[in-house]
C-alpha cells in the first residue's frame, strides 16, 4: 500500500494564505477563546512554516518542530521562538514543556496511538491542543469518495484515546472556507487534506467535487 505521507512546505502555504482562511480562525481561537490553557513553553508539532506560533503565540516560548527542513527564509520567526528540524518522536527536551499544540499533524504521527501516547507521556505537558478536521458533512463525503475511489489515502482522524490520561476541557467548534479559482485547483487542495496522490484521480474527483 502507498499514500502520500507528506506535503511541502510551499502546499501548506498555498493552502492557508491563498485558498483558505482557517489559520486566521485558528490564530483567533489560540488568542482569545483557549487563551487562558496554554502555558509557555509550548512544543508546536508539525509547525510548517510556524504562521500559526507566529501570529498567534508571539508573546510565548515556542519550541516549533518539523520533519522538513524551515527557516526564517520561508517564513520569520518570533524572537522568543526556536525551529528545530525534528521528528516528533525524536523530540527531546531538557526543559519542561507545558503545552503541545498539534495543528493538522496529527495524520502524520498517528501509526501507532499506543507510540503516540508514550511520546505524550514522556514529553508530560500540562495541556495538549489538537486541530484536527471533523469527518462529517463535505468532508465525510469525502472520505468515502477517497476509500471508494482511491488506493489510499491518509485522512486526519480524531483518535479514540488519545491524549490517553487527559481530561477534555474544551472544544471549539468552527468552519472554514476554501474558496479556489477553478475546480482542478479545489481537487489538488482536498488531495492535500486527504493525502491522496491525485494525478490518476484529478478528472473523477473533480466531477465528484461539482456535485456537491
Ligand atoms: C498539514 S501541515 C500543518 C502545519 C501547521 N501545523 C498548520 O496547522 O498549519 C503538517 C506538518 O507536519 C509535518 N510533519 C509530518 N510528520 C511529522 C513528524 N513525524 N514530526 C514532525 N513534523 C511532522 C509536515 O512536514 C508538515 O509541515
């Protein structure tokens, strides 16, 4: 079996500064509504470009890690705000972290919840935030149209016990908007949200997407 198990930097910027607005949101929600749960230092898992520490956690520590290789050239970097090309699971740290923030990485660390749940467990923070998708809706049909018609794909799930030994405090519910120029566009952002390879796909998924 094969899937996409990754996408570059410059996707995820096309995607959230060109097509859609949703980091706005997720800035907004980090700054006011879950403010007052998130405690410095913070461990952004999966940061990308780090718009999201940037903007919104300015103020804080912020560890930002990534697999793939960011810099300031990409995209600057808050004085009190370190980049580290780094695994999640190799992620080690001296100091304590308080918060972990994962922002749409969650699909990519998810292989095994048991490893997901001892890497929480020995990082130990006092709070962990997820951003994740919620299935239902347009993306529900989604999902069902990638197992029907693709080998694979690799959607981001809400994981059943995980953070195992946390206790739901809040969630915030919210929708965004990705608004593209054409719908051969709007087929290669879903691929993205889907992992999905689109290119023996991209005629059916777009009629798929003019039905909806
Ligand atoms: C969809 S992007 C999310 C970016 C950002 N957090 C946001 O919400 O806009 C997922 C990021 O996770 C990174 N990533 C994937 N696997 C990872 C891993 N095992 N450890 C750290 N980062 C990882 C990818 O390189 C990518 O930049």
């Amino acid at each position: 079996m094969r899937f996409r198990n990754s996408i570059q930097t410059l996707d995820v910027y096309n995607f959230k500064e060109t097509f859609c607005e949703e980091n706005q949101i997720i800035c907004h929600h980090l700054q006011h509504t879950v403010q007052k749960y998130i405690k410095s230092p913070i461990l952004d898992v999966g940061a990308g470009i780090g718009d999201i520490s940037f903007k919104a956690l300015g103020d804080k520590k912020v560890i930002m890690i990534d697999v793939n290789k960011i810099s300031r050239h990409d995209y600057p970097c808050q004085p009190g705000h370190v980049r580290k090309q780094c695994d999640f699971f190799d992620f080690e740290s001296k100091e304590q972290i308080n918060t972990v923030l994962i922002s749409h990485t969650l699909q990519f660390i998810d292989d095994s919840v048991d490893l997901l749940n001892e890497k929480i467990r020995e990082i130990n923070p006092e709070t962990v935030i997820q951003v994740l998708n919620t299935n239902d809706d347009f993306m529900g049909d989604l999902m069902e149209w990638c197992n029907q018609n693709t080998e694979s794909s690799n959607p981001e799930i809400k994981l059943d016990g995980f953070p195992r030994n946390y206790t739901l405090i809040k969630t915030v519910p919210f929708t965004a908007l990705l608004r593209c120029p054409d719908f051969m566009e709007l087929a290669r952002q879903v691929s993205y949200l889907m992992l999905i390879e689109l290119d023996n796909v991209a005629n059916k998924l777009v009629q798929f997407l003019k039905k909806c």
